[in-house]
C-alpha cells in the first residue's frame, strides 16, 4: 500500500501496464551499453578510485575504500605470538563457512585430509545465504557448457580468465548434479524434469532454483552435509593473518576468537580462502543486499602475503535493490523477477530498457533514468524506479508469484506491498566483487605456494561482469576443486618453521611509500557508526 505522494505515477504505471506487458523492448547496441556504462556506472566513476602504492598490484587503481584496507596495518605484530604454541594442527585450513568454504572441506575431507573451517559467524552466515534467483548449468538438450560460455565470456567484457571460465561451465552439470544427490529441492516440473528460466545476458533457460531462496536452500544441504561428515568448524573465529613457512609458502593463519580476543595459531599443510564478498564495505556510499560480514577479509590477507589481485577494480552493482520501504533499503530483489516477465517502468508508465540486460548495463540504465533523464520515482530517501510485478501474474497466471518467488512476496507483504497487485520500488544495490585473488585452474593463487582460494574471493573467473546464477555455480565448482587440489597437495606438503616476517615486511614497504595510516585490517565487521552505509 503506496501513500498520496506515489498515486501519481502509480496510476500511470497502472494505465499501461496492459500494453507494457505485451510489449518487447530492444535491446541496446554494443556501442550503446559502452557509452551507457562509461557515463553512468559507478565503475567508471574516476574519483571513487586512487592508486595502490605498495603491494603486488602497486600502480593500479582500486576503489579508495579498499586501497585504505589493502595499505592497512595488521591487527597484529609477529612479537605478539608464539608460533611454537600451536592450537590447531590439520592437513587443509579452510576460511570461510559460506558455499565456497564448505563445498571446498567436504571434497578435501572426503580425500582424506585432515580439515578444519574457521568461521567469523557461524558456517552459513555468507552471500550464499542470501542468493535467491538461481545457479546455472547446461544441462538442457537446447544448452551447451559452450553456449554457456560464449554468454558469460561477452557478459563479462571478455575479460575472464577462460580456462577459469572454460572449468565453470563444463564442471556445471555435475555441479546440479552433486547438490541435487546431496539434498537440494530443486523446482522440478510433474515429470520430475528442473525447471529453468532465463537470466540477464543468458541465450538459454539454464537457471536452476529453489524457489527464490536457492542459496539458503543450497546452503542448508552443504551445512548438513559438513555437520553429517563430522568436519571440525571452529566459529565466531577469525583469520586475521596468514602464517607462511620459512620458504614462503602458505602454511596456516593466526586467528582470532570474536568474544574473546584470544589469539591462536593454526598450523596446516594447505590454506583455503574462502571468506567471500565486500558488499559491506558500501563503495560509494551503496547499500548492499551483501551479509554482515561481508568485508573484503580474504584479499586483505592474501595481498599481505604477496597474493595478486586480478580485477579488484570491478564491482557489481545488482539493478534491482530495494529502494523502498526504507527498512529493506538496499535489499536483493532477485533477477528472477524480471525472468518471470516483470519490467523496469519509469515515473510516467514507461518501458525504458529490455529487463534482461547484463546487469552492469542494466544498473547503468536506471541510474541514467534516476539522474540525468530526471525519470525516477522520488522515495523520499533517493530516486527510484517501478519493477512492475503484476505483469508477471497477467504473463503466468495468477498464483505464480506466490509459487515462484515467495520470498519476494513475504518481504513486501511485511510492509504492506502485495507484489501480486503492486509494483516495487528498486534502485541498484552493492551486490558482488567481480574481482579477486588471481588463481590457476587448480584454484592455488597465482604466486603464492599452497594458498587456495575459493568463491567470491576469486578474481576473473567472470571477467569484469558477473551474469546472474554464475556465483552460487562458481562456489560449488570452485569450491569443491580448491578441496580436491588442496588435498592433494597437503599429501606432499611438509610445512617449514612458521613465520610472520611477511608483517614487518609490509610494514616497510607502506613507511618507505610515505603512508600514514591508523587503519587496520582485515576489516572483519562493519562499523555504521559513522553511518557510511548508505542507509
Ligand atoms: O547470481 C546472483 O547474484 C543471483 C542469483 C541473484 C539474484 O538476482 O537472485
């Protein structure tokens, strides 16, 4: 239920909404979403970005926020452990209770290793939890892992690392396979066939889905399936510093009990990072539809060890963020409803862009509608436009809201919105990190021995976008083969005499580049205090 200020432009949407629904929006030319994405992406805003002075990747340009985290001091000096004093002593050390983290220590389990998760929350409080649309895979007779490939590659800007990307749609199928063996409830058909549906910049229905809580559903399955196998997970315990050997190869971290402070050592043969996305570090001042701890941690230690970045540059920001009620601000309302046939409508009624474009062109177009073209909804805390939502009962029958994204309906029927008869209110939301560590195929970084890493962590297997259902895919793909090749490996490892001369060593670099900072890293929870969460 929408107040007087809406009714305006609610009637208009209302008025066209027949005709809107039939209609079938262009889609923009390869020279229209550049020029699109240079003038309207926050990517391309060159003020939100600064130099990286010291480091591996010393000389490019990341988001201002993140270079203060990279150049930041640790939490800890080497004087202040005893590296002899050693609590924790395993095969493989995953990072990380998310998606990532726990398909990577079931595999390395299951291989025989000895594995432990150290968590800063408990397993499962990661962006997994929160993905609702879907995981892709061509697994349909019309599909191919090449025809997935050729999607994601062009949705990406060409950009991603393609025998990353060649491994993640190739491994897909099997991906749908393992989780659908281990537990998932995936939506199947009355033969028991998944349905699948499109996403932004997809060519084919390959969209798997519980529903639009996939990740939550997904997550439930991997945090049963660790819990059944009996894997150690140490939680509300963070990593705060890698530890490597006296031949500078990965060997365990120091961490850190939430509560408590206590710090301990964890001694291991190969480390995982597995410890997700950045969405709660609110780049240019975005809300996020990211968990609370989400921040950036794993780039923190792994650049601090030496570990490249590979995109850092590069964010997602989700086109359609809740923008109102205001107690669900920034609030992921999944791609999946714009699948289903609901379109993007400005303050007069009108269609303004095809729904399904790649989602960095589709987050540029609604801020050109909200800023320069002055065709956006004002909520009272911002622009915004209408994600039409009842054309998708007039396009699939009445019931199909409540039966394909009843998420969505529960979250605004809290406020009062009935999706079925009103449309929404969405502005663009922090919603991924596009870049990351640098690996190789095996999932080790790219020069740092036995440091794995896993998931949004990642950097290139998307390139410089990521198409919607390619995240919860690259988890279990990823994650699972970090497991497998870390395992393997551990069997070879005997780690050396630990050591964190790394510290100091970086502490160096950042006084001879002349960098005064007080700030510490890694961040490991948000601080709102100074309110710079968009909220
Ligand atoms: O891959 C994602 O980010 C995803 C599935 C999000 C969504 O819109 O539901």
């Amino acid at each position: 239920m929408y107040s007087a200020e809406f009714q305006e432009s609610l009637k208009k949407v209302e008025a066209n909404r027949a005709a809107n629904t039939a209609l079938e929006p262009r889609r923009m030319t390869a020279q229209e979403k550049d020029d699109l994405l240079a003038a309207y992406h926050p990517d391309y805003k060159k003020s939100e970005f600064s130099e990286l002075k010291i480091g591996p990747n010393k000389g490019e340009v990341v988001p201002h926020e993140l270079v203060e985290i990279l150049q930041a001091k640790s939490r800890i000096k080497a004087s202040d452990i005893n590296l002899e004093d050693v609590k924790y002593d395993v095969d493989v050390l995953v990072i990380g209770g998310g998606g990532a983290g726990t398909s990577a220590a079931i595999e390395a389990h299951n291989a025989g290793a000895k594995t432990m998760i150290v968590t800063k929350l408990r397993m499962g409080d990661a962006n997994t939890m929160m993905a609702e649309g879907g995981i892709q895979a061509a697994d349909k007779e019309n599909d191919s892992p090449a025809q997935h490939y050729i999607d994601a590659f062009g949705g990406g800007h060409f950009a991603a690392k393609k025998e990353l990307l060649a491994k993640l749609v190739c491994d897909a199928p099997g991906a749908i396979k393992w989780l659908n063996e281990l537990g998932v409830e995936f939506d199947k058909d009355e033969t028991g066939r998944m349905v699948t549906t499109h996403g932004g910049g997809t060519s084919r229905k390959r969209m798997h889905a519980a529903k639009d809580y996939s990740g939550a559903e997904i997550m439930r399955t991997l945090r049963d399936e660790v819990i059944n196998l009996g894997i150690e997970v140490v939680d509300f315990t963070s990593a705060i510093e890698l530890i490597l050997d006296e031949n500078g190869r990965a060997a365990g971290a120091v961490l850190m009990n939430m509560e408590t402070k206590e710090l301990m050592v964890a001694r291991a043969k190969t480390v995982i990072i597995a410890t997700g996305g950045a969405g709660r570090m609110h780049y240019q001042g975005f809300p996020t539809s990211n968990h609370y701890g989400a921040t950036a941690d794993g780039l923190v230690l792994g650049y601090r060890v030496g570990a490249k970045l590979l995109y850092p540059e590069t964010l997602q920001y989700h086109p359609t963020g809740a923008a109102y009620p205001q107690q669900i601000f920034g609030a992921l309302v999944t791609e999946k409803v714009r699948s289903l046939g609901a379109k993007l409508v400005n303050v007069n009624g009108e269609v303004f862009m095809h729904p399904l474009e790649t989602r960095d062109v589709s987050a540029a177009s609604i801020i050109r509608e909200c800023s320069d073209r002055n065709n956006g909804v004002d909520t009272g805390s911002g622009k915004a436009v209408w994600l039409d939502t009842p054309m998708i009962e007039i396009i699939g029958g009445e019931g199909t809201i409540e039966k394909r994204i009843p998420a969505m309906m529960r979250m605004f029927a809290s406020y009062g919105i009935d999706i079925r008869k009103e449309p929404i209110l969405i502005y663009p939301t922090l919603h991924y990190q596009n870049g990351g560590l640098d690996i190789n195929v095996n999932g080790m970084t790219t020069n740092v021995e036995n440091l794995f890493v896993a998931g949004e962590a990642v950097g290139g297997i998307h390139g410089k976008n990521r198409l919607m259902g390619n995240s919860l895919l690259d988890i279990i793909v990823f994650g699972r083969n970090a497991g497998i090749n870390a395992a393997a490996t551990a069997k070879n490892v005997t780690v050396g005499k630990l050591s964190l001369e790394h510290i100091a060593k970086f502490d160096a670099e950042r006084e001879a580049a002349g960098i005064v900072t007080d700030t510490v890293s890694p961040k490991l929870l948000p601080d709102y205090r100074g309110n710079k969460s968009g909220m």
